[in-house]
C-alpha cells in the first residue's frame, strides 16, 4: 500500500497496486496549479484510490479537452493532491509530490508527457517518453 499526505498533514490517502501510468503534463492548467512547469503525476485506478483522513477541497475547471478536470487540494495547507478527469472516470492522478515514500515519487521512468505543446522551452523532453502535444 502507498501513502501520502498534504504538507499540514491534515489530508492524508492511499492506494494499492501498481501505477497505469507515470506522466508528466505541461499544460497551462497544470502550470498554474503547480506553479511549475509541469506536473508529475501517478495515474492510479480510482478503484485503488481512497482519502483516509480529512476532507480535500476540489476546484472543476474545463480543461484544453472540453471535459472537466477535478483539482483536489489541502484547504489548510494548499499542497496539491490529485486530479480526477472525467476524460479518465476510471483513473486517479495523483501529484507525484503528494506521495510520502520518496522511492515512489522518484518514479525511474517517465511513461508520457502530455501538452508538449505547452512545454516551457527550459524544460527538455524526457528521454524515452511518449511524447503528446495534447491529450484527449
């Protein structure tokens, strides 16, 4: 089982099994949100995914897609957490940064990169990704 949790600690999760895919997303959303570049993500089955302590705030935006994206954040501390989108209904994005274990959030390799198209032009592609200029 893998845990994680907000900076306060005030939010904590956990999920099972083994990630569908680790990405990175250069789009603006994802920008703005992380205040970086990109995001890290590790895409999990919703099924596997669950919120064991607190109470996450979401804020719904229509992303690039058309299709609505769910931000799930701490609403004391502001660490982002996940994302569900409902061009995945079956998925959970997990921010990488969220994930306690560092040898998880230090994914070795890099499934895809997702919004290439929004790609900052100091950040390189990552050697071996897919590389996507959007997604869905």
């Amino acid at each position: 089982m893998t845990k994680g949790s907000c900076m306060c600690s005030a939010i904590e999760y956990e999920y099972t099994g083994e990630p569908m895919v680790t990405a990175l997303c250069h789009c603006t959303d994802c920008q703005k949100w992380s205040g970086g570049a990109y995001t890290s993500n590790v895409v999990v089955p919703r099924k596997s995914f669950k919120v064991v302590k607190g109470s996450p705030k979401h804020y719904n935006i229509k992303g690039d897609s058309g299709k609505m994206n769910d931000h799930w954040f701490c609403g004391d501390c502001g660490s982002s957490l996940y994302t569900e989108l409902e061009l995945m209904p079956d998925a959970v994005c997990i921010k990488a940064g969220s994930i306690d274990d560092k040898e998880v959030r230090d994914f070795k390799k890099t499934s895809v990169e997702f919004y290439c198209k929004d790609r900052m032009a100091y950040s390189k592609a990552v050697e071996g990704a897919e590389q996507k200029p959007v997604f869905g």
